[in-house]
C-alpha cells in the first residue's frame, strides 16, 4: 500500500458533508449556469507558527483536482510567518471549492498543535519531548494531534493511531490504574518486564504509593540494568513535580549504584515549567507533555481568489494577482492517488 494513502480524506470529508452549506451552493449554482472558472486561490496564516497538515491538504486535493491543475506551497513542518501565503491553487473551482472548510481546518488545528509542540521543544533544547496529549481531544482526531506534535519537535507520542501517522512506534509502559491493581509497583513492573518485548524501555512511574526517591530506589534493585528509566508524575494534591524532588531522585539513585536510571518528569508540564527545571538545574533526561501541546490554539488560515480566469480580481482590501513568495515549491500530488 501506498504510504501516503495513510493521510487519505475521510468520505465525510470528500463527501462535503462537513463544508460549510454555502460553498457547496455555490458549486451547484455554478455548475447550474454552466461555468467553471479557473481560478487561483491563495491561502494565507493569521499568525507565525509551524505549518503542519500539508500531507493531508495534499492527499485531498490530489483526489479532487484534475491533472493539469497546479499546486505550490510549503512544507510539512516548515516555519510560516503571518500573512505569508503558504498554499497556492490554480485550477476550476468547482473542482476544489467545495474544500476550503477542510483545508483551512487541517491547516489551522494541526498548526496550532505543532506551533505549540515547537515552544515547549524549545524550551527543553536537547532533552527530548514526549507528547502525551491524546486524551484531551476526541478520539476522533487524536491522531492528528499527535503527528502535529511530532511535527512540531516532539521526539514521541504514546498513541498507536498517532505513531503509525508518523511512521514510528509508539512510547509508553505502565498507568498508575495497573499500580493500583497489583497494590505495589515493584510488583507491577516487574510482570510489566515479564511481558513485555525487550525492545521497549523499562520506566517505572513511582509516584503511586512510597516516596518517589524511596520508590525508585526498590524498582531499580529489582529490575537493575534492565530499568531504562523513572517517571515523576507527583500530582498536584502532593505538590507537583519539583526541581528539588528531581535533584534528590538523582541523588539517591546515584549514591544506590544506579547512576544508568534516567529521570522523566510529567504532569502539568509546559514551557514555563521546563524553563524553572532549567534555570534550577535539575537533572531531566526527558518531559512528557499533554495539555500543554492538545490545548494551543489554532492558527486561523483565510483563504483568498486572487485571480479568475487569468484577469487579476480580489475582494476589497485584497490585492488582485498573485502574491509573490519565493519559498513555496510546486507539489506533485501523484504519489497520493
């Protein structure tokens, strides 16, 4: 199967079921008098940020275009500055019209979702971020989300659905739900090692029952080398996650032997939050992140047609004519099909 099948559009999408009712009024009406303009419509941002979504705006529009039509625009992953046009269409616009509601919004979430990911890889430089947002969006989209994430710098997320977007494997180990069920996270852990492949790393979330020092020090004596790691997830009921708690963590787990264990800290983590851990030095080795990345706001896109069967034409307050933008590449869009 083709990869880039896996951005395909849903048949709702395609559908326009989900359009907004007057842009498919204005094909019926169009096609009703006969006309089908070519048109060029530019497609710009509201504000600077990362753009993402590209992949699935290119594998919409290479299902509803027709050959001859012409796309340019920037690439996943690509920083976009406000009022720079990112995308460039020129074919009918009864062909492609239909989809501005959905292009504008894969465009305007999953940026926002990257642009948020990118402040908070930013703000750790090279400790590396693990995005855990999935549950604070509908199911429906939480793979999106996650691959925005990626986009935007993170260097894991914990969704299948996500991963495979992406083309990685998902992270993750045990909930504090499967402590709480075997009553004892040495206990947990170890039968998390039992059956669970090798492959995938050892982190023992020790917040659960004991002392999160006291906690890992057990895990670390029963699993030994095979223990890649520990998770600070201390709630906020008992204080939150603390440069000093992560400091004497480190400590207590160097002076037990174990100075291979590295230290993940998650729970209400931002960039505001990594830059405290920073400037305190505590010793992070990765942070993992939800709300901070599934709650950035959206970058709005607006949509322009710029020109109409080769005559320059805008509405007022618009310059008719093509915006000139060096950085935009043409697509190809036949790996899509």
């Amino acid at each position: 199967m083709n990869s880039k099948k896996r951005f395909a559009p849903s048949r709702t999408t395609l559908s326009g079921h989900n359009a907004d009712i007057y842009f498919r009024r204005a094909i019926e009406i169009l096609n009703a008098e006969g006309m089908s303009p070519e048109v060029v419509m530019e497609i710009f941002p509201g504000r600077d940020g990362i753009i993402c979504g590209v992949e699935e705006v290119k594998a919409l529009l290479a299902q509803v275009l027709p050959r001859d039509a012409e796309v340019w625009g920037l690439e996943e992953g690509a920083p976009m500055s406000a009022k720079e046009v990112v995308l460039r269409i020129k074919g009918p616009y009864t062909a492609f019209g239909l989809y501005e509601t959905a292009i504008l919004g894969i465009l305007a979430h999953e940026s926002g979702w990257a642009t948020g990911a990118r402040r908070v890889v930013e703000a750790a430089g090279d400790i590396p971020v693990l995005h855990f947002g999935a549950r604070h969006v509908h199911p429906d989209v939480s793979a999106r989300l996650e691959y925005a994430a990626l986009v935007g710098g993170c260097a894991g997320c914990a969704t299948p659905a996500g991963a495979e977007l992406y083309g990685i494997e998902a992270s993750g180990t045990v909930p504090h739900a499967m402590v709480l069920c075997f009553g004892d996270t040495v206990e947990a852990m170890k039968a998390f090692d039992r059956n669970t492949p090798p492959e995938v790393k050892r982190i023992a979330l020790v917040d659960t029952f004991k002392d999160e020092a006291e906690e890992s020090i057990r895990v670390a004596k029963a699993l030994g080398d095979k223990l890649w790691g520990v998770r600070l997830d201390t709630p906020a009921e008992r204080g939150r996650v603390t440069p000093d708690l992560v400091k004497e963590v480190r400590a207590r787990l160097d002076q037990a032997g174990f100075t291979h264990v590295k230290i993940v800290v998650s729970g209400g983590i931002d960039a505001e939050r990594i830059k405290l851990f920073r400037e305190k030095g505590a010793p992070v080795d990765a942070y993992g992140v939800g709300s901070a990345i599934s709650g950035a706001p959206p970058i709005d896109f607006t949509a322009d047609v710029k020109v109409v069967d080769g005559k320059p034409r805008a509405k007022r307050g618009r310059i008719p004519g093509i915006t000139d933008n060096p950085r935009l590449r043409k697509w190809d869009l036949s790996g899509y099909l």
